[in-house]
C-alpha cells in the first residue's frame, strides 16, 4: 500500500502543481488579456496594416506570415514561464512545498505543463483569427498534425528554457527580459519578410538560429509544399534546446536546495 502511494505520488504532485499554475494564470487578468489579445492584435497588424507594403513572391501574405505569429506568440507566451518560477523561488512558497512531502520536479512540471496549455489556446486563436482574414491552409491532416506536433515541441523547449533562466535569476524584473528576447528573435528571422530581402550581414543570423526551420517547416506544411530538411532541422533545435534545458533546470534545482 505504502509503496504504491510513492509510486503515485509524483503524479499526483505533478497534476495538483499544473491545476496551481493554471489557477494563477486564470486568476492574473493583465497576463490571461494579454495572451489572448496580443497573438490577435499582431496578426491584424501585420496582415492588414503591412501586409500590402511587403513582398512575399506571390504568395498571400496571411498565409506567408501566420506560422512567424504563431511562433512569435507561443515563444513570448512561453518565455513568461521564468517570471513565474522567479516568482516562486523569491516569495517563500517553494520553501513552503521543501517542508512537505511535494516532488521537486512537480514544481516545475506544473510551471511547463500550464505554460503548454496556454499557448495552445493562443496559437487556437491566431488560427482562427487568420482564417477569418482570409487564411486558406492546404495542409491534410497529416500536414496538421505535424504543425501541432512541431508547435507543442517548441513550446515546450522555451518553456523548459525559460524556467531554467527563472531558476537562474534572482528578481521578477530580471526574469522577464526573457520575455522580451523571444518576443524580437523571430523578427530576425523568415517569420515576416524573406531572408533573402534582408540586409548581407543579418542573412546568415536568419538562416542559422533556431526560429527560422521551425517557421519554415510548418510554412511548408500548411501550403502543402515540399518541406525538405527543414522539418528534421526543427525537430532537432527543438530537442536540443529541451533536453539542454530540462538537465539546466534539474541540476539548478538541486543546487537551490542546497542553499
């Protein structure tokens, strides 16, 4: 009996951390406004204000820039996963969960798990947002579900990410320039305009960080196109970073334990 109440236990932990998370978030009116109406209020910019001064080649420009908005959105909605880690670490509530019989990891899970659930109700909304401006995805579903599967990996990676620079930083104030980093990387990148438009030197910062195969990939994916390597090389960024982060953030945990 004993031993399978342990065996449970960092479930159950986990599931009590996430439903934590989501209340805050729920509960945090400015934050929950402005996950729903900044994917909306970026997408109507770009597509209605600066969609008839840019030049894609030929293709649509909502269909061109919806999945750089879906990943600008999801990057910045995950990212805010550091303040609230910060938060946890510096206002004794974490001290609080050592006293009792909490799993560590539970912790951060429900920060993750929570940051995941969010952003999928965001990129719902841009989708939706973009198919009434006149979005027409060629994607089957198979295309779809690639596009949902490459999404959840990122997002989960930045949200891994961002809770490891949460562990990191000591102040809400320092946490947040995150926030502010993955709301302006995708902008280097093809999320917006074609690389090949952008000035000599800044070509090669495009082609080569992480943002640019994932748009990509699922630019390809919703037109129906050819998405060659660029799929794998998402995939790959995508995993890196997460395994990269999840050790970061372990390893950081164990070490504030210790303090």
């Amino acid at each position: 009996m004993t031993t399978a109440y342990v065996r449970r236990r960092p479930v159950s932990d986990s599931m009590v951390m996430v439903g934590r998370s989501v209340r805050h978030a729920w509960r945090n009116g400015d934050s929950l406004v402005l996950g729903v109406v900044l994917p909306v209020m970026i997408l109507v910019l770009f597509t209605v204000v600066f969609g008839g001064a840019l030049d894609t080649g030929g293709v649509d420009y909502v269909d061109y820039v919806v999945p750089g908005i879906i990943l600008l959105c999801s990057g910045y909605g995950a990212s805010t996963t550091a303040i609230s880690v910060t938060k946890d670490m510096t206002e004794g509530i974490v001290d609080r969960f050592r006293t009792m019989t909490v799993t560590g990891s539970a912790v951060l899970f429900g920060h993750v798990a929570a940051s995941l659930l969010r952003n999928l109700v965001s990129t719902a909304l841009v989708v939706v947002t973009a198919v009434v401006l006149g979005f027409r995805p060629a994607a089957g579903p198979v295309e779809w579900l690639a596009v949902a599967g490459v999404v959840v990996l990122f997002v989960l990676a930045m949200s891994w990410l961002a809770a490891m620079v949460g562990l990191l930083t000591k102040t809400v104030d320092a946490a947040a320039s995150m926030s502010f980093f993955m709301l302006f990387l995708p902008y280097a990148s093809s999320a917006f305009v074609p690389i090949e438009t952008m000035p000599g030197w800044l070509q090669p910062v495009a082609r080569h960080q992480p943002v640019t195969p994932v748009i990509e990939a699922m630019r390809g994916w919703l037109s129906g196109g050819d998405v060659g390597g660029d799929g794998w090389v998402a995939v790959a960024w995508c995993v890196g970073i997460l395994v990269a982060a999840v050790v970061g953030s372990a390893l950081l945990w164990r070490r504030s334990t210790r303090d």
